[in-house]
C-alpha cells in the first residue's frame, strides 16, 4: 500500500489555498521552485494533474477539488497527533525581534512549528529596523533579535549571507532617471551601504519615501516611483532585480545574525533559536 507524504500535501494545501507557487512557497518558507517540484510529485504519485496552471494563477482541477477537503483533514489529524505526542512542558513567553523585510519569508513556517510543539508559550513578535533590533537586544528588551548587518556583530551568530541588490518595478525606468529615485529610511540597514555605493558610482540621487514600513516601501518599487536595496531571497515575484544592464553599482552581500542575550537562553527561547537556524539552513540547502 502507498503511503502519502505529508509535505506533498502540505505544499499542495498552501499553493490551493494561497493561489500561487510563490506565495505558498512563503508560507512553507520554500522557493517557488521547492513547492513545484513537491507538487510535481504529488501528481505523479497520484496519477492525475491537481492544478490548471496559467498565467493568473493556479486553478484546482476535479481531482484537486476532490483531494482539498481530505488532504485538510489528513493534515489536521496528523498535526493533532503529533501535538498530542510531542506537547511541551515549557510555559511563558519568548520576545522575538525580527526586521519587517523577514516576516513574511522566514517566520511563518518557523511560528507555526514552535506553536504547534509548545503551545504554552506565548510568542511576541517586535518588528523594527536592523540598528533598532540591534539596540533592543543590548538592552535586554527581547529574547531573540534576527537582525541583518553588512558585518556580523561581535557576539552574534550567523544565519545566512545573502546578496544585496537593486530591485524595481518590472518593465519599469526608475532606475534610468537622474537624479535617481531611491526608497529607503533613516534606520534602515542598507541606507548607508547603498548611499556610498552611489556616491562611488557617481550616481546623483534623492531619497523619495522614507518609509520605515516594507508595505510602503514595496509599493512604491512597483509603482515606479523608486528603487530600493532588497535581500535576494526576498525580492517579490512581482518585483524585478536590477542587475549589471541597470547602470546600478554592484551592492556587497550582507549577514543575517541571530542575538542571544549575554546571560543564555530559557528553553523556549532556545527551542524558538533552534528553529530559526533549521529555517535558514533550509533555505540555504533548497537554494543550493
């Protein structure tokens, strides 16, 4: 008798119900290419195609239409089991601080897991800016900081090192203009690593939106208003990468550090750390 993978199913739940290969890759905290291939398999395992694929997005097939409901069921009943099996002892509070460019990538998957093992826990999610989370975590004001950095603080753990680049509104000519239109905050991490790379390319620019916010910010890349300095592995799907062709100087990579308070960790908040590391490994190994 075949068994069914539950990450097959999971991926196939996540793209029906969010529409897209991408945003459910965001849910899972994998590429859109992971959850294709996941429900790839998942067709081939079951002999029959479970989305009509086009350009507005995925449509369920009847036999998707008949998996959906099931597949939910299966995977609430293994969920519970599970719970069930593994639950915690550990009660409290853990205060995560996490940059607002992060969120939605890395932290789904990795708040769903740690709910669903230690329920007793409560979880507070603090969103600044890098240099902010920086000052929290010195002061004792959270339990975790992710915080991204152009070099790794003394002390702190690295995640991942990712790429710094340009990224625009796509078919867009923001990036022609001169002077050129850049979105980006007094805080933001990547403010004074982008200035001096304009300054160095001779690039006269002005700053459009000081927005502090990613919501305002990704709105105004797809408008066209602006640029903006991205993380590779967050870049939208709706948004492009300026490369070399832009005229754009070449950006340094930069650090994704985790910060642990002097004095150690209380379980929970070391479970919760453990977690982020698998999430980003993760992400390293599917990008690999």
């Amino acid at each position: 008798m075949r068994n069914l993978d539950t990450a097959l199913l999971r991926a196939f739940v996540a793209a029906a119900e969010t529409g897209g290969m991408t945003s459910a890759g965001n849910v899972l905290n994998l590429t859109q290419a992971a959850v294709s291939q996941q429900i790839k398999r998942l067709e081939d395992t079951l002999g029959q195609d479970l989305f009509v694929r086009s350009r507005g997005g995925l449509t369920l097939t009847d036999a998707g239409e008949r998996l959906i409901g099931r597949a939910k069921s299966f995977l609430a009943l293994n969920d519970a089991i599970w719970t069930e099996m593994t639950r915690s002892p550990f009660t409290g509070e853990v205060r995560l601080g996490v940059p607002y460019d992060l969120v939605a990538t890395y932290l789904p998957a990795v708040l769903r897991r740690f709910r669903q093992a230690h329920p007793q826990v409560e979880v507070t999610l603090i969103c600044r800016t890098s240099p902010g989370l920086s000052l929290a975590a010195a002061a004792g004001e959270v339990d975790l900081a992710v915080v991204e950095a152009a070099h790794l603080a003394p002390g702190a753990e690295l995640l991942m090192t990712d790429r710094l680049v340009w990224a625009g509104a796509r078919g867009g000519d923001a990036h022609r203009r001169r002077p050129l239109p850049v979105a980006t905050s007094e805080t933001c991490a990547f403010r004074p690593v982008i200035f001096e790379a304009l300054r160095g390319a001779d690039i006269p620019f002005r700053v459009v939106t000081d927005a502090t916010h990613l919501d305002a910010a990704s709105a105004t890349i797809q408008t066209d208003l602006a640029i903006a300095a991205s993380l590779s592995s967050i870049v939208p799907e709706e948004i492009s990468v300026l490369g070399p062709e832009s005229g754009l100087p070449e950006l340094p990579p930069f650090t994704i550090g985790l910060h642990v308070p002097g004095s150690g960790l209380r379980a929970p908040a070391a479970e919760l750390a453990q977690g982020l590391r698998e999430a980003f490994t993760a992400r390293l190994r599917v990008a690999a």
